[in-house]
C-alpha cells in the first residue's frame, strides 16, 4: 500500500479537498487503482449533525454515511463510491478506544494517547487502502491547530512501519498577495513548512494556493527557505473551474514526479481529451441559462450559500457540460417568496427546490412550484422539494388543506407523513433510528423520468451493479431488493418523511403520477418519483441524484431537467 498525506498551510479553505482529489484522479489516468479518506478532526462522530451553513453541505454515501462534502469531491474526480469509514473523525477514534477499553479488550493495560491514538488511526488507514494501489490521506484543518497533532504524529509513524519511499507528504499552501504591496508572499508557506517539520514531517511536495500562478523567483525563494527542490513547488492559480485543476497540475507534471518519488513508472498514458473537452464546455458554454435555486440558507450570507448545496451545483454543472450549456444559479430565498404571487420567478429558465429540514421558508417554496406548474416552468424538485411538490398539488389542485407532519403534526390531510412503524421511535427522541439514508432501490415505471434513466444508461449501469450483487443477501436487502424487477435504480437518500400511501389514490385521480416506488420488506410502496407528463419538466424525486453526478455521467433528471430549461 502506498500512501499520499495532504495537509494545509496558512488557511483552510483554499481547495485542499480539490487538490487532493485531482491528485487522485491524476493517478488514476497513469493506470493506478485510488481511493481517498479525508480526515476531520472535530469531536462530532460524523458531520450528520453539523450546521449546513458553518460547514458546508453534508454529503450521503451509498452506504447511509453522513460524511464531510470534501468525499463529494474525491468521488466526483475519482468516479468510485467510496465508503462511510473513509471519513475519520477525533470523535471515532476516542469513541472506538474507550468502547474497547470498556470491553476489556486491553487486557490491564493503561490506555494512553501514545501509542493507542495513532494506532487507531493507522489502523483505520490501512483498512480503507488495502484494495487500492494509492489511499490518500487528507487531514481537514491547517497546520498548527492543536487537534491535528495526532493525525500528524499517526501519519509521521506509518511512514517509519511503510517506508519513506511508500508514503509521500503533500501540502497545499496559500501564497497571499496583499493589496497595498501588490506582491505574492512566501513567507507563511515558509512558516507553515516550518512548523510543519516540528512534528517530524518534511514535504515532498508544496502545492501553492494563490490568486495568479507561481513565478519562478518565488519558488526558488521557497527551496532555499525550505530546502525544498524548486521541481516540487507546483503552482495552483485560481481558475474558473474546480475541474481544471488537474489539467494544470499535469502542465507542471506533476503526476509523473509523484510517481517518480514513489520510484514507480506509469501503467498507461494519460488521456485528458474527453475531460479537457468538458471543461472547456464549462468555462465556454455554447448558451447558458439562469436557474432559480429556492432555498432556505439565503439569509445567511453568499459565501456559505455555495457550499450549503454543492452537489447541487455540480450536478447542475455537470448537466451543462454535457449539453454545452452553461447553467447560472440565482439564490432565491424562499421566506422572499411568502405571502404573494412570485412573479419574480417569470424571467428563469428553470426552478430548483433543494432538500430542507423544519418550517422555514416552506410556504415560499410551495409559491414557488405553483408557479412553475401553472406557467409551464421547468421544476425539479429534491426530497423536500417532492414532499412540497405534493403538498402544492394537493392543496391546489385535489383543494385538501394538505401539510407535512413535520412542519404541521396536527394537519387534517396529512399527504407527507412518517410511517407507522416510525412514530413509535420518534416518541422516545430516537431521531437516529428513523432517517432513511443511503443508497435505495427504487422501480420504475414507463415515464419521462424512466426515458432519462434510459438515455443516461444509468438504468443499465444499476442493473448491472445489482447483478454483481446478486450474491451479496445482505447487501441486496439493505438496499431494498427483495423483488424481482426490470427497471431497478439506486439513488442515495437523507431523510424521514414519506408520501403518506393513503393519500395516493386521491393524488394519482387528479393526475399526480407515480413513475418510481420502493418496495419495503413488508410490501408498503415508498413513492420514489412524481411527474406531470403534460408538463415542460415537473419532475421531483425522493431520493439526491445529485450525489451520483459526475463530470462526463450527468445524474439523469438533472440532464433532463437542464435541456428542458433550455429550450423554453
Ligand atoms: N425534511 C424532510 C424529511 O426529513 C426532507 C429531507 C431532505 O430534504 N433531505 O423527510
């Protein structure tokens, strides 16, 4: 095994999760096998609990984790699903040492931070890379923070187990160039290099985060400073899109030098044509479209905004580049939208209602789809976004006072519900117990959202995971697949309310349909997917497609979605 530890410089938030996962996918275009764990060292168990706004969007692994969105990017660059216990937490680390010393597993011993904190730690390393030829290792913070050191230490050590020539330290630097001097400054990278050594870590590699790229006087004054090779200094400029870090990365070589250092050769040649000509669609689009996202992190300021739904944003990107379509995202905050007709909503193309939790903003985002159903409006709708998409056509076109009960437990016409066997749960607090989360299966029926599955070849890619699967019991029912079906799809899902079963003969005679159900083990159908087949686009779905969108394999209802908006 072979490991690549990043680590960050100076400040957190330069694209150090970017940079990682572009290394990865580097290694993978010379013919190796790669997966990646990102280390966040914050108490919190997992980042399932986190404030979206503080920390970003809260990415859903197939196998139900909910992990930091740097895995987002590793899986989006690499292509591969990578698994919940490839995100390491302080939190894990202690909670599995003193579970076991509770157990008695240590059989008398004192257990203390050195040496059964890093080992822990390396453990988990070793167990997340052991089928791959590289296992990258970024650990969430900067340099100098106290709660890093153990990461630190735990890295410094599997170099000695591994051996220098298996184990190589990258860190992402940033080079700021203050206004008033109007001059890039090396001299934190320098301080970050140093403090970096104090734990026993020399850098192999420095990749320099900045506005311009890197001249070369500035990466020579680094190698004297740092007594690091001027060669291994890459620059990493600020660029329009994520997905031209690789590309830029390649034009200083660095994967060969990385190989070089692991003293391996390349298995085949690199072929960027089809990634370049994507990114080049990106950054130059032959048309573009606004689309309105409806959201409810708004009023909490741009910056955070972003990241709050980035997979939505990528998956929206992602649809673009496959169509040359360049897709502009308006913030609309849905509490704007209350109490009045959103006519502001007439110049889109399209209209997004996000996934959401609680009451805030609902009523704006249930004016928002009214008004993209009466006026023909391309709407795709995402988990929240299908409950309220209900909830609208229930009110206004089945006239049923509708609500959900998590935003109205006491509503008459409860058309978005939890299910019976959840409320027991619910009851005692056990919140945990009753999210949905994960990949699920989910059947479908003839329909412009199975024409998208189809047209992707996403259908026949799940189909042919679930064939794989077939020997795997286990596996195939945590997913759902207790039934013999054709047109079997897996999304991944994050929530705890469901179309209420009651209700659905009443939706459906009115002409709400149902292309997509899950089958639960005791026969009850979950509604995956509602649709207008009269409508431009008014398709919602239950599950988060985006978590599966990548660059070159759009998700498919946001292809459709993207093309319809488009030509309206
Ligand atoms: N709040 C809703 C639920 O829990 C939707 C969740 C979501 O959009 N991720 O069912």
């Amino acid at each position: 095994m072979r490991v690549i530890v990043v680590t960050g410089g100076v400040i957190s938030g330069v694209g150090k999760g970017v940079a990682t996962a572009s290394i990865g996918r580097i290694l993978k275009e010379y013919g190796f096998s790669v997966t990646a764990i990102k280390i966040d060292p914050y108490i919190n168990y997992d980042a399932g609990t986190l404030r979206p706004t503080e920390h970003g969007e809260v990415w859903v692994t197939d196998d139900g984790g909910e992990i930091d969105q740097d895995l987002g990017n590793y899986e989006r660059f690499l292509s591969v699903d990578i698994p919940k216990t490839n995100n390491i937490t302080t939190g894990q680390i202690y909670k599995e040492i003193i579970d076991k010393e509770r157990r008695g597993k240590f059989l008398g011993q004192t257990v203390q931070f050195i040496p059964h904190v890093p080992d822990e730690i390396k453990r988990r390393i070793k167990e997340a890379g052991k089928d791959y030829d590289f296992v990258l290792v970024e650990i969430g913070g900067t340099i100098g923070d106290y709660e890093n050191l153990p990461f630190l230490f735990a890295t410094k050590s599997l170099e000695i187990e591994l051996g220098k020539n298996n184990l190589v330290h990258i860190l992402v630097s940033y080079m700021p160039v203050p206004s008033h001097v109007g001059e890039m400054k090396t001299k934190p990278t320098q301080q970050a290099i140093r403090m970096l050594n104090e734990t026993g870590i020399f850098p192999d590699f420095v990749l320099c985060r900045a506005v311009k790229p890197l001249d070369d006087v500035r990466k020579k004054k680094i190698e004297t400073y740092a007594n690091i090779s001027s060669e291994n200094i890459i620059s990493a400029p600020d660029i329009k899109s994520i997905y031209r870090v690789p590309l830029n990365f390649e034009k200083e070589r660095l994967g060969e030098k990385i190989l070089k250092r692991f003293e391996l050769k390349p298995r085949k040649k690199p072929d960027w044509n089809n990634w370049k000509k994507l990114v080049e669609k990106i950054e130059n689009p032959r048309k573009k479209i606004t689309v309105a996202m409806v959201g409810k992190y708004v009023d909490i300021g741009d910056f955070s905004l972003v990241d709050s739904y980035i997979s939505i944003n990528q998956a929206l990107e992602h649809a673009g580049a496959e169509l040359d379509i360049g897709v502009d995202i308006k913030w609309i905050d849905s509490k704007q939208l209350e109490n009045k007709k959103p006519t502001a909503l007439k110049k889109f193309d399209g209209i997004v209602i996000p996934g959401g939790f609680g009451s805030s903003g609902v009523d704006g985002k249930i004016n928002a789809i009214k008004f993209a159903r009466e006026n023909n409006i391309p709407f795709l709708g995402l988990c929240f976004g299908l409950q309220l998409g209900v909830i609208e056509f229930a009110r206004n076109v089945c006239n049923m006072k509708a609500h959900t009960t998590e935003v109205d437990p006491k509503t008459k016409y409860p058309v978005i519900d939890v299910l019976p066997s959840q409320k027991s749960i619910l009851a005692e607090n056990k919140y945990g117990g009753t999210m949905r989360l994960g990949a699920y299966a989910a059947i479908l029926e003839r329909s412009k959202t199975l024409d998208l599955y189809i047209k992707t070849k996403r259908l026949e890619k799940d189909i042919k995971r679930i064939e794989a699967l077939k020997k795997d019991k286990d596996q195939l029912f945590r997913l759902g697949l207790i039934h013999d079906a054709k047109n079997v799809v897996l999304e991944r899902h994050r929530h705890r309310y469901e179309v209420n079963p009651k209700f659905i003969d009443i939706l459906k005679k009115h002409g709400l349909v149902f292309p997509g159900y899950h089958v639960r083990e005791d026969g009850t159908r979950l509604m995956e997917f509602i649709e207008l087949p009269k409508h431009k686009f008014f398709i919602a779905t239950q599950a988060h497609p985006e978590f599966k969108s990548r660059l070159g394999d759009p998700a498919p209802l946001f292809l459709g979605f993207v093309e319809a908006a488009c030509c309206r």
